[in-house]
C-alpha cells in the first residue's frame, strides 16, 4: 500500500511528470490540444522545485512516486493533486484528498478550497466539495482554462 509523505526537493522531476502524463490522460476532450500542450510543455524551474518542497505531499510506493498533492495550511487551499495514469483507478486520489483534509483539520481550517479542471469537478463533488460555477484559472505560465471553484466545509471534531 502506497505511503503519504511530505515532498522533499528531489520529488520535483516526478512530481512535474506525473502532473504532465496526467493532465494529457484525464483532460483530452475537455480542453483543446494547444491548451494541454502550454500547460505540460517545459521542463521544471527551480521554482518548481521550490513549490514541490515547500507545499507538496507524494504517495510513494518503494519503487516511485504515484501521486502529489499540496494544501496551503494557514489558507485550506488544494491544488496539484495529480495520480500517475499506470496507478488511476485504484483510490490513490481519494487517499491523498483525505490526507489533505486531515492536515486543514489538524491546523483547525474551517474550510477547504480549489479550483477543479473540467474533468476533476466530479472526482471532487464525490470527496464532499461543492461548486457549480465556471471561472477561468489563470496559469502563471500565460494561459487561462475553465475551471470550478470549489469548497468544502469542514466540520470541527467534539471530543
């Protein structure tokens, strides 16, 4: 069973390629090609690598990383939850949502917020969030794509 744990700089190379092979698995059809192409072309920055140790978490098996995900802990703001295509299906995204959940819990967050591509919106609805609206995401990388702002409320635990 694949372990959750905090991203450390040398995570950077995997975790940039899982968030391409993803990205081109689950969002054909929802975007067109020259979006998805601007999107996963490049190589990563030193400011990648950056971001992925400060805010990532990998699940990891002993041969690699399968899946990432990040939470902004003073905000309760999700993003770059990505599963590896060779690993989708087999709850990977679910466990790494809910270990993200209970990190906003553990610093007391009284919500959870992202902003879901196209094809993810239902994934997310399933995990409890809610959000119909579209918006547009606008990348850094000087591009814009739809997406559904999303929330959810986290109740506090009574002891």
């Amino acid at each position: 069973m694949p372990e959750i744990r905090k991203a450390t700089r040398a995570d950077a190379q995997a975790a940039w390629d899982i968030r391409k092979l993803s990205v081109l698995a689950q969002c054909e059809g929802f975007y067109p090609g020259h979006l998805l192409e601007a999107w996963t072309s490049g190589v990563p920055s030193e400011k990648w690598a950056e971001l992925v140790e400060r805010g990532f978490y990998v699940a990891h098996d002993d041969a690699a990383v399968l899946a990432t995900g990040m939470i902004a802990t003073d905000t309760g703001r999700i993003d770059a939850v990505f599963v590896h295509p060779d690993h989708m299906g087999r709850g990977l995204g679910k466990r790494m949502m809910d270990f993200l959940e209970g990190l906003a819990r553990a610093h007391a967050l009284p919500e959870l917020s992202l902003d879901a591509t196209l094809n993810a919106a239902p994934f997310y609805r399933r995990c409890g969030f809610a959000g119909e609206t579209l918006s547009l995401y606008h990348s850094p990388r000087g591009f814009s794509l739809e997406c559904v702002p999303m929330t959810k409320r986290l109740t506090a635990c009574h002891a």
